[in-house]
C-alpha cells in the first residue's frame, strides 16, 4: 500500500515537490472538526435552521470573503503566517505577498494560510457551526465583517475615482 501511495505522489508531482500526504493530513483535520461540530450538535440538540435567508448568505459571503483575505493577505495576521512563509513583498492595497517556506505540514499549512480561497471553506464552516451554536453572536460577526468588506471596496473605488479626477 506504501508503495501504491508512494507511486501516486511519484506521478501526480513529477519533478515538482508537493506534499501530498501533508495536504491529506489537513483535509483529515477540516473532516475531524466538522465531524466534532456535527456531534456536538447532536449531543447539545442544536440544529441546522430549517432555510438561510438571502441576507444570511449575504452575510456569510461577505464574512467569508472578508476574514479569508485579512487572514491570508494582512500585515497585522502575518505573525500568524510567518512560521510558514517569508515575507516578499506587498501585493495591492493593504496587502501582502509571501512565499510559502518548509517542506510536509509546514508547506502545507503554509498554502492554507497565505490563499483566501483556500481559507474560505474553514472560514465558511466555522460560521454556518456558529448559526447553530450562536447565531445572534455570529450574525453581529458577519455584520461587522460585511461592514468592513463594503468599505474595503468603496475605498479602492475613491482611490480610482481619485486617480481619474487627476489625470
């Protein structure tokens, strides 16, 4: 079986190094918290809402958006990065660009952390588990984050339209 999986990664990657078996590791981890969250669903009684309303989604989209990005691309949250990348650079407005550094869960951790689309999905269960556990609590979340996501935006639009006015 060693083998088989060896010869897997052998040619899936080629001459590239990618760290398959860690990358496992992560999913088997999102898996266990999500089968953790559902259990104590089950044990505590709580329950998924019977439907989520446009302005939930809407929240929870722009929550998601908005913490994925500050967790990935953030000066404040690169603390959080830095044991897996090096610093290279900024990237836009606000942001930064790193290189992820390490090899095995290091790598790995390293690509989760600097791509908000890969954070996404965590950030995305970790507040549908908080409309069941807590949602007056996670919809002041997502308003607050939505909030910061909306003014994200309209402040890249007054920088253009700054630009524009000035030749």
């Amino acid at each position: 079986m060693t083998e088989s999986l060896k010869e897997i990664q052998r040619e899936y990657a080629g001459e590239e190094r990618r760290p398959l078996a860690s990358y496992a590791r992560v999913l088997a981890v999102y898996g266990g918290a999500v089968s953790v969250l559902l259990a104590a669903g089950r044990l505590t009684g709580r329950r998924p809402p019977e439907r989520i309303s446009p302005m939930d989604l809407a929240l929870m989209g722009l929550f998601t958006h908005r913490l994925s990005r500050t967790l990935a691309k953030d000066s404040v949250t690169s603390p959080i990065r830095a044991p897996f990348t090096r610093y290279a650079g900024v990237s836009g407005p606000a942001e930064l660009k790193e290189e992820v550094r390490g090899s095995g869960w290091k790598h790995a951790l390293g690509e989760l952390l600097t791509c908000p689309f890969c954070l996404a999905q965590w950030v995305a269960t970790g507040y549908a588990a908080g409309m069941v556990f807590a949602p007056r609590v996670t919809r002041m979340a997502g308003t607050t984050m939505a909030a910061v996501a909306i003014s994200d935006w309209l402040q890249l639009a007054y920088g253009r339209l700054m630009k524009a006015a000035n030749g």
